[in-house]
C-alpha cells in the first residue's frame, strides 16, 4: 500500500504539535519542530518507515530534548518567572488546530509543573500518560532501557506530586465561576471578596520577560495577591476590555487594551476549599504573539 506525504501529514499534524507542545511549553517552539520533523520526512523514503506514527513521535521527542537541553541556559537567564505559552480556543484564535490542542487536557497547572522535571522524565512522561505508549516504545524511542523509562516515570510522577499535581481535574462550574467572581472583585476594587477566593497559600506567578512591568518573583498569600491587584488593575480598567475564554481546556481570561491582547489569567483550583489555589499571569508580549494572528 503506497503512502503519500499528504495524507501522512494530514493525519499527524495535530497530534505532533500536541507531543511538541506537552514537552517544550511554547506554541512557537511546537510549530517549528512539527515543521522541521515534516521537512525531514519528506526527505526520506517514505515506503520504507513500517511504523510513521512511531516514527514521527521519535523524531519530535528528540528534537523537542534537544530544545530543553539548548534553552535550560536560556531559561535561567529569563527575568522572572518563567511560564507556558497558553493556548486559547479558536473563537480568539481562528486556528482549528489550536483548538484541538486547548480543548484537551492539556492543564495549564500541568505545564507549568512539567518544568520542575528533568527533560528525559518530561520525555518518559508525556510519551507515557498523553500518548499511552508501553515502556518498551518508550525505551526503543529515547534509546534507554526499559526499566529506565519505568524509574524515570516514577520519578517524574513523584516530582509532580511533591508540586502539588493532584491529577487530570476536568472542567468544571466551579472554576468558571470562580473566574467570573474573580474578575469581578477585581475589577470592583473588592479587597475583601478577592480574598475570599483564594486559599491562605494561594500563589501568583506573572511572567513579563523583561518585556513588561511584571512582578518577578511569585506572589505568595491572598491577602498580598489581592493588594497586588488592587495596585495593578487600576491602571488597566479604564481601557480595557475582558473576555472568558477556554484556555488549555479551562476557563480563564483574557485582558484586551487597544484592541490587542495584553494578558492572559488562568487559575488553578483547590479541590478541597473550592477556592483559587494558583493564578497565573501571562503579560510577556511574545508569549501572546500567535494569538495576535
């Protein structure tokens, strides 16, 4: 049976970019290895690759290690804080491939998470969880053993849950209305019911790059999360425009001024408390730059 180029590219486009996402946390990073993974198949003889969706998840796997090894420098030398580029559903984006991404479960909470591991754990752990290849794929794939793969899985998943990773959590009501009243507080200036949204532990990670005012370490407590934006919001309120959006598969926000995208929010949610556990804040503009298209 001839396999043409076309139809190979057609069938895993999506669920290439989806693996590059998960394990560089950059829509723009994604894309290029998606586009040089392509380009390198065309290249090659197609006929004789007995197995493309392998094939192809090898080839994005590695090139996507050979980025977080390259950007590990690059990462250390960010100002402040460092966050996930986040996907917003086609409504904002007008990109279909985009929205398969977002509509997914692929949690802003677990990106942001997946950076407390080393690349290999990221590797054995996204291949492992979104893909549900055994461990002996996984080690054929990475060239390791397979009781390798199996510790660096442990490990990964004993990282994530020392972070506070509780597991897939899908959408809910709660964390739409939780996003609803949190916008509002905060743009009634309503110090008393912001706090109340949040935990006592509750955490604010924004990431400017430099590029923006932004604060460079996170934000611990409610009461100071909530003095930080009764400090910040006011200079934003007069000219701003919010919408709700699905962001990575849940609700979150994003903030318009002058008709361009200025920021994002998203929230994490405590189970427990059914209160916002982490927001996080996402001003850097070439972070937003391919949701300006």
């Amino acid at each position: 049976m001839t396999v043409h180029m076309e139809d190979v590219y057609r069938e895993y486009k999506a669920l290439m970019f989806s693996l590059a996402y998960r394990m560089t946390g950059s829509v723009t990073e994604a894309e290029d290895i998606v586009q040089d993974t392509f380009l390198a198949l065309a290249g090659t003889d197609i006929q004789d690759i007995h197995h493309v969706k392998s094939y192809l998840c090898k080839a994005v796997t590695n090139r996507s290690l050979d980025l977080l090894k390259s950007a590990r420098w690059k990462r250390e030398q960010y100002v402040g804080e460092w966050l996930p580029e986040p996907m917003v559903d086609a409504s904002a984006t007008n990109d279909p491939l985009h929205t398969v991404i977002a509509e997914e479960s692929v949690s802003y909470g677990l990106l942001v998470l997946l950076e407390n591991l080393s690349p290999p754990e990221r590797a054995v752990y996204v291949l492992r969880t979104a893909l549900d290849y055994e461990y002996s794929e996984i080690a054929a794939m990475l060239e390791k053993t397979e009781a390798g793969c199996r510790k660096l899985f442990s490990r990964a998943g004993q990282k994530l849950k020392d972070a506070g990773y509780q597991g897939a959590v899908p959408q809910s009501n709660r964390s739409t209305r939780l996003v609803e009243q949190l916008m509002h507080a905060i743009s009634k200036s309503d110090a008393k019911a912001l706090i109340g949204l949040l935990t006592n532990d509750s955490v604010l990670i924004s990431d400017g790059g430099g590029k923006v005012k932004a604060a460079i370490r996170p934000i611990f407590s409610d009461e100071r999360i909530a003095a930080f934006w009764l400090g910040v919001w006011p200079r934003w309120d007069s000219h701003a425009t919010v919408q709700i959006r699905s962001i990575n598969g849940q609700d979150g926000v994003l903030v318009f001024s002058e008709g361009k995208l200025k920021m994002i929010l998203q929230i994490t949610v405590s189970e427990e408390e059914d209160r916002i556990k982490h927001v996080y804040m996402m001003v850097n503009p070439d972070k937003l730059a391919h949701l300006q298209k």
